[in-house]
C-alpha cells in the first residue's frame, strides 16, 4: 500500500523518535498530524525535523479520555478521516521494585498504555481493513534486564494491547519492540554507554514504514536489536 496522500497520526509526534517518523512519512507524500504535550517541545521541533512545517501539531493529554474524544473530532473537522496510526507516546522511567510506588507505577501505565488505548479507541472509527495501527513497546517487556520495572511493564501493556486490537479491529495492528535507540537524547542520559549495540532510528523508520504499507502484516511484535528485527509474536 503506498502511503502517498494518507493521513497518518502520530502520537507523541515531538519526542525522540517523532522527527524522523514525521519527516519519513511527509517525504512518502502522507499527510501527517501529530501530538505533543509541552510547549517548549513544540517550540523545539523546527529545529530537529526538517520537515516540521508540513506536519499539523495539535497539544493533547492523551491520558485524559475526554481530551483524546476531542481531539478526534477537531481531526475530523480539519482533516477528515484518518487512515494510519503510530503511537510513540511514552517516556522512559527507571527504578526497581523497592524505589517505584504506586503512583510511579500507573505513571508509566497512563504514558505507555493508556495513551495508546484511548488514541486507538477515539479513532477506531476511522479505521478500516486497508489502515495500519503501529505501537510501540520495548525490548525490555520481552526481555527485562531489572532497574525499570514500571517502564518495562508500561511497554508490556502495550505489546498485549496490540495484539488485543488486532483481533477486535479490521486495521493492522502491531508493535515494534526496540532496544536502546540511538538518538541525541539518549546519548546525553547514558555517555558512557557502547552506542554500537544500540538501534539506529533509521532501522526504526524503515519498520514503521513497512508495517503501515505491507497488508500481509498483523497481530505482530517486531522485536529490533541494533539493526537487526525479529518477529517474536
């Protein structure tokens, strides 16, 4: 399916992998909206997506119900329907057991699941057996390594909420699992870290791209290791 004057949301369309989403899809010839949540990271993005003007940025909390209902209908104004959805709202988190409490907990739980859930349940009506639904979870919820349990169990969340929409929606669904990825911000967060095992955004983009255009692919959790991808559900 070629992705040329489809709109495409993107959720979380301002943090550290939304410039390269946005701009691949703006040059694929998709019409893209995407999602932020601080002013200042609205501020920023001219400044690290080239393709910045192109892309309609709408503030939302996607945590809150009433807003994301909202915001889906100010899209169907403005825009009409959408076909596509890719979900990298989120935000990473550490802390073990005995250092995470409750309310740290459902944090990650509303920033990784509960923004995917009510992005996709605003939208489902929009979306039919040609559209694509791309989530993200982590490496960590298919193999934790300690030290980020609330994170790891968000992106859980999101795994199993994948695969669950998959078999309620008549759009793909699927999730794709990095590791570490390589970008600025994650540099700055961990310098003495060996960035050659970490996976390039690039890598990323290429599988977000395929599973929006390649109808032969649902119900899926593409796993990326470096460069590497591999189908783990």
């Amino acid at each position: 399916m070629e992705l040329q004057n489809s709109t495409v949301l993107v959720t979380g369309a301002t943090g550290n992998m939304g410039p390269y989403v946005t701009d691949s899809l703006i040059d694929s010839g998709a019409n893209v909206i995407g999602t932020y949540v601080t002013d200042t990271a609205r501020d920023d993005i001219g400044t690290r997506a080239e393709n910045a003007d192109a892309v309609s940025y709408y503030q939302v909390d996607l945590t809150d119900q009433a807003a994301v209902e909202a915001f889906a209908e100010t899209v169907a104004d403005e825009h009409g329907a959408v076909d596509h959805i890719v979900g990298l709202a989120g935000g990473f988190s550490m802390g073990g057991v005995s250092d995470t409490d409750a309310d740290a907990f459902q944090a990650a739980l509303n920033r990784h699941a509960t923004t995917a859930f009510l992005t996709v349940k605003a939208f489902a009506g929009h979306l039919d057996e040609q559209s694509s639904v791309v989530l993200f979870s982590s490496d960590r919820a298919i193999d934790p390594v300690g030290g980020t349990l609330a994170y790891d169990v968000g992106k859980g969340a999101v795994r199993t909420l994948a695969e669950s929409l998959d078999v309620e929606l008549d759009a793909r669904v699927n999730a794709i699992a990095p590791f570490l990825i390589d970008v600025p911000g994650n540099r700055e967060a961990m310098p003495d870290a060996d960035f050659s095992e970490w996976t390039a955004p690039e890598a990323i983009v290429d599988e977000v791209v395929h599973l929006l255009s390649n109808e032969g692919v649902r119900g899926q959790i593409v796993q990326l290791t470096g460069s590497q991808s591999e189908v783990v559900a």
